[in-house]
C-alpha cells in the first residue's frame, strides 16, 4: 500500500514536471523553439555520457544502414540532427492541437502522392495506415483527423496514468480512438472487419516470432500481424510519413513537412507464394526509401536489428554447445 501510494505520487510529480515545460514550450516561436532544440541536442552530444544517450546502438544502426559510406563525422552528424528533431518534435505536439487546424493546413504541409492515399480511405475497403518513428508521426495523425478520416491509433500505454491520459486526449482531439498495443490484435481485427482504419508503427523489433526480412540489407524482425491483418480482411497498408522540410522563418511562422505516401499496398497484388513475408518485405522496403529522404529524422535509438534469425545464431549456438 505505501508503496502503490509513493508510486502516485511519484507519477504525478512527474506530470507536473512535464505540464510545466510544456507550458514553457507552448509559449516559444518555431525560431525559438529551433534554438533551444540545438542546444539540448548539443548537450546530449556532447555534454552526457554516451552510455545514457545510446549513442553506441545509434552508431551500429548506421554502420549497419549505410557501412562504409559514412564517415564518422557524418554519422555525428545524423546523430545530432536526430535528437535536434526530436526536441523540436515534442515542442510542436505541445502546440499541435490549436496551432494546426483545417484552415491552416495547406500553410504547414506539402503533399506527396496523395491521390494514392485518399483514394485508399475513400474506398469501401479498411485501410492500415503504417509509419515509422520517422519525422513526425504525430502530425501525420493529426492531419488525417482534421480531414475527416478517424482511425485507431495502436499504441502502447505510458506507465504513467497522468502522461498517457494527456496523450491520450492529444490523439483524441482530432477525433481518433486508441487501441493499447499489448493484446491489440482482436481489437483491430474488429476495426477492420467494420470496413474502419487503424494506423500503427510498424518498425520495431518483433522478437524471435517475427517475420524476418531486408532493412538497409540486413534481415530485421518484423511484426507479420500487419500482413496477416491486410491479408484477412482485405485492406490497404498505406505506408506514409511526415518528413520536416527546411526551415524558411522569414515566410513561414511555423514548421513544415511533407506528409507523404511511399506505397499502397493490396493483398491482391501479392496473389502466390509466402504473402506474409512479400507484404511485410514490401513495406519495410518503403519504410526504408522514406528514411532515406532524411535519415537524420529517423530514431537510430533503437535496437531495430536486435533478434537474429536461426540461421544466424547456429553457429554461435555449436559454439557454447562444443
């Protein structure tokens, strides 16, 4: 009991702690807030341990993405540009809500492949909408709610009761629902049987149970749920994101990206062989050409090729064994 009551109170120490430097953050300009993104992004760079900032797993992530073509400088590079983008990232979900509306959309974002997209939605079938953690998959979101398109959001819960209702609303306000990512799939095999859309991450790790396939040439645990899901219920995977452009503070006050659509993906154009795999290939490999149009706005972080496949690990396994 005291424990689950320092727990509360520990929890919602650190909502206020997060409240506060949001209302810090909703009162900054989009220059501001750009300044202060890189110098904390220069902070974790350069000032914390590289244990706390992982920048060793970033690193491998890149040598494994791009091997010898980049220089260490260059990798620094993509390392810093990524924590600069995830600063600035948080300070425009702070906002997001009552600085980006229908009237203003067209100011903020610059479309890429649309007409694929909302042909996809505006079909009598269910669509998965899938990203990365690439630019802002936020304001992706959000930009499909504003224009009328709900869906459920997959996401797993925050630990923290206070954050993951702020979120939670967040999501909400543009008129999305969520579906807590542990044990999600009967809830959106429900979502795409009423012909509705759920939209997801789909590029973290999958474990041993994962369907392996190529990302940045090198096989990747892959969750083959979203296949299977299409497969099933006859949905488009709309593989899209939401790149930042460059910034112009002289003509625009705010940030501004591109919401893209890199590929529409139909079951029925993968009719014969192991459809699971083709499909969770041909989507990884979108995912994939999107990064490469800012690999700085991609999070290097986390352990994306951590579970190897069995063919890999035999050896290693007649090692210890002998």
């Amino acid at each position: 009991m005291k424990s689950r009551r320092f727990l509360k109170v520990r929890h919602f120490c650190e909502y206020l702690a997060f409240r506060s430097i949001t209302c810090v953050l909703g009162i900054l300009s989009a220059r501001q807030a750009d300044a202060l993104a890189k110098r904390l992004a220069a902070f974790i760079v350069h000032v914390l341990p590289q244990k706390l900032t992982r920048y060793k797993v970033a690193r491998e992530n890149l040598r494994i993405a791009f091997g010898d073509r980049l220089t260490d400088q260059e990798a620094d590079r993509i390392i810093y540009g990524m924590w600069m983008h995830l600063f600035r990232m948080v300070a425009e979900i702070v906002v997001l809500p009552r600085k980006l509306v229908r009237e203003n959309v067209m100011d903020v974002i610059q479309f890429r492949n649309r007409h694929g997209a909302v042909q996809a939605l505006t079909s009598d079938r269910p669509v998965i909408l899938l990203s990365g953690h690439y630019g802002n998959w936020e304001m992706s979101i959000s930009v499909f709610g504003l224009f009328g398109f709900p869906m459920s959001v997959v996401a797993r819960p925050l630990d923290n009761p206070y954050l993951d209702a702020w979120f939670e609303r967040f999501r909400r306000c543009t008129g999305h629902s969520m579906i807590a990512k542990k044990g999600a799939f009967n809830r959106m095999a429900s979502v795409l049987e009423a012909g509705g859309s759920i939209a997801l991450l789909g590029d973290q790790d999958a474990g041993t149970r994962g369907s392996f396939v190529n990302f940045f040439g090198k096989s990747a645990s892959t969750f083959p749920t979203i296949a299977r899901l299409a497969i099933e219920y006859d949905a488009y995977i709309a593989l899209g994101y939401s790149r930042r452009l460059p910034d112009d503070f002289q003509t625009h006050r705010w940030s501004r990206y591109e919401l893209g659509s890199e590929a529409i993906i139909d079951p029925h154009d993968f009719p014969d062989g192991d459809r699971v795999t083709v499909i969770t290939q041909a989507f990884t490999s979108a995912l994939e050409r999107a990064v490469l149009l800012a690999p700085e706005q991609y999070f290097w972080v986390h352990r994306r090729w951590k579970t190897r496949p069995p063919r890999e690990q035999a050896p290693e396994v007649t090692k210890q064994a002998a």
